[in-house]
C-alpha cells in the first residue's frame, strides 16, 4: 500500500468523481485531486511555509491577510493554492478572471457583493483592463471604490464602501502587472517547476485516490515525463490508468506506464506531438535554424502563438531550442534527441554560417 494512500472522506470523494457524466470526468477528477488544506499540499516549500506564516498571523489578529499574488507557468497549484487559502481562513471564495473583466463595472458589480473576509480569486490578473485595474488600486488598499454616476460634466462619484476582503491574483506573466498594482500585494509568491520526487510524491497521492495501483518505477516513470507541471502529472495519470485497465490488470508498473505513453505520444523527456513537430521542422526543413517563428508556425500547421506559449518555453527549458535575434536556432541536444546528426560543419548543432550559440572559447 501507498504511503500517501487517502483517508475514507477523500476515497468517497473520488468515487463520487469517477461515477460522474463522461462529458465531465476530467475536469471533475481533476477537482477531486486538489488538495483541501496546506499540509496536503505537495512542493513548492519556500512559498507553503511563507503562506501558513501570512495566515496564521491573520487568524492570530482577527483579520483579514494582506492581498497574496501567486506567480509562475500554469498547473504548478496557484488556483489550488487560491482555494486552500480560503479553507484555511473558513471564508467563502469568488472565482473569476482577468479576461472576464472588461469595464470598471464589471469589476464593481463583483467587489459590491462580497461579503466581510470573503477570498476573491482574480485568474490571469494581467489580462485585465486598465479602467478595471485602476479601480482595483483603491478597492485594495482602502476597500473603497468610486462608482461614476453619469457622463461629461455632470458626472459624479460616488464612494462606496467594501467590507475587507482578501485578493488572490494569479498570472503566469509578472512581468506585465504595473508596479502600482503589484506592490499592493502584501505577499508575493512565486511558483517553480516541481522536481521529479516531488511529482512521485504527486502521482503516487493521485493514484490512491483514484484507487489505481502503481509501483514506485511506474509513478517515478510518469514523474519524469510531467514537464515538472503536476497537472500533467496527474493528466498522464489518468491516461496511464485508462491503459492498464483496458489492456493489462490495471496494476501499472515502468513497462505499463512507458507502454502507455508511447500510445499517448509523449516521450521519455516529456515531449509531445508539438514538441517534436516543432524541432522536426527546425531541423529537417531549416537545418537547425536559424528561422522566424511564424514560418515554423507555418510548417508545423500551427498559429504561431501556440508554437510560442505552449511548445517552446518546455523546449528553450529542456536546452532543445534558443530564440535569437535572427530567429530560432536547435541545439547540438535537438539532434541528438531525434537521433539526428548535425551539419559537419557546426558541431554545435547549426548550418554552415549562422552565429554560434554561444561563444567560441576565449572569445
């Protein structure tokens, strides 16, 4: 048996979730995986132990924490975190998004009806429109805002005020939140990629509450093909479970779990279709680059957005891929990953010609 099996209340919980319409598994599984409180929650060390610090300090005051922003690439816990926040303070919780907020209304139609000590969970915060973020800037730190009665010279402003509230704003790019609004957060946390132990301790948590029997190599395999991102670790979980009960015992193992991402398409590295379509084309038709992004777009069958937010940060990451100021270049690892050999002329992985990487030695 696991070490990290659950207790009865979580394995009722998944059951329920596993009895669920077809059309909503997934994402009701997925709910069903989030852990409830912070010592439930798996990595991310730095962040739980400044967090409970925040918390424990406002339960010990009576009032409410100061506004937490949450940063990092997404499925690392920052919703999960959002909702464990509000467990742990027995407040209610107001899911919404960046880019649900378009007008300043909208923003005051939703600060209106919170009620005292209520978390608002702000998604994707720097989505938001600038008439909504400035609203925020006053709702934050007066819990006050000024609603405008009427246009053009008549218009008036009228003050209204909030019951204290905590905000929880999640992004994957800090880089675009404005200063005035990020220094209004009175703790900020940022989310890092998860170790393959960490995943192991993730899938292994997983599977007990979906009731899936996997041995240590069978999780640590999963572990090691999850990008550090424990939403693809849990993702692959299912996948892997779906394979073993409909072709073997159900019970997985290394040779169950590699079997059943080969089906899936996602290697020992952690790339997947895009992935390898992406340095296939770099490779083969542009030999290593270097080459614009939207003509890779192009000979992948892709947009170019989704060839720049969803495959290359993993790439750039795993050392397979570089972005220049001439375009996109592969790395000497690119061609050994797909077996391929680069041009004699560039051991380094590029076409006779182009800049190096890096810098010849000494230079």
């Amino acid at each position: 048996m696991s070490p990290y099996d659950s207790d009865p209340a979580d394995r009722l919980r998944a059951d329920e979730v596993l009895a669920s319409t077809a059309d909503g598994e997934d994402q009701a599984v997925e709910a069903a995986l989030r852990p409830k409180v912070l010592d439930e929650f798996i990595g991310q060390e730095r962040v739980r132990e400044q967090l409970s610090l925040v918390l424990q300090a406002a339960r010990k005051r009576g009032t409410t924490p100061d506004h937490v922003l949450l940063s990092g690439p997404p499925g690392l816990g920052k919703t999960t975190l959002s909702m464990i926040i509000a467990a742990e303070l027995g407040a209610p919780i107001r899911i919404t998004s960046g880019p649900a907020i378009q007008h300043a209304g909208d923003l005051a139609a939703i600060l209106s009806s919170l009620t005292e000590g209520e978390v608002l969970f702000l998604d994707e915060i720097h989505r938001m429109s600038r008439p909504a973020e400035e609203m925020l800037y006053l709702a934050m730190e007066d819990f006050r805002v000024d609603v405008i009665v009427g246009k053009g010279p008549g218009a008036t402003a009228i003050p209204l005020e909030l019951p204290p509230f905590t905000l929880v704003g999640a992004t994957t790019r800090a880089g675009l939140l404005p200063p005035p609004l990020r220094d209004r957060f009175g703790f900020t946390g940022h989310m890092e990629f998860y170790a393959p132990s960490e995943l192991e301790r993730v899938v292994h948590r997983s599977a007990a509450l979906l009731d899936v029997q996997i041995d240590t190599a069978g999780a640590a395999e999963i572990a090691g093909r999850s990008r550090g991102t424990p939403r693809i670790a849990n993702r692959l979980l299912r996948r892997v479970r779906d394979f073993a009960q409909v072709r073997h015992d159900g019970v997985v193992d290394r040779e169950i779990a590699a079997q059943a991402l080969a089906v899936y398409e996602v290697d020992a590295r952690g790339l997947d279709r895009l992935d390898r379509a992406v340095l296939d084309a770099l490779l083969r038709l542009f030999g290593g680059g270097p080459v614009g992004l939207s003509t890779l777009a192009v000979a992948v069958g892709e947009e170019a957005e989704t060839v720049e937010e969803v495959a290359e940060p993993f790439l750039v990451r795993e050392g397979l891929l570089a972005r220049t100021p001439r375009g996109r270049i592969a790395t000497a690892a690119a061609w050994q990953h797909l077996g391929m050999v680069p041009p004699p002329q560039s051991p380094r992985g590029a076409v006779p010609g182009q800049p190096e990487l890096f810098g010849k030695a000494g230079g």
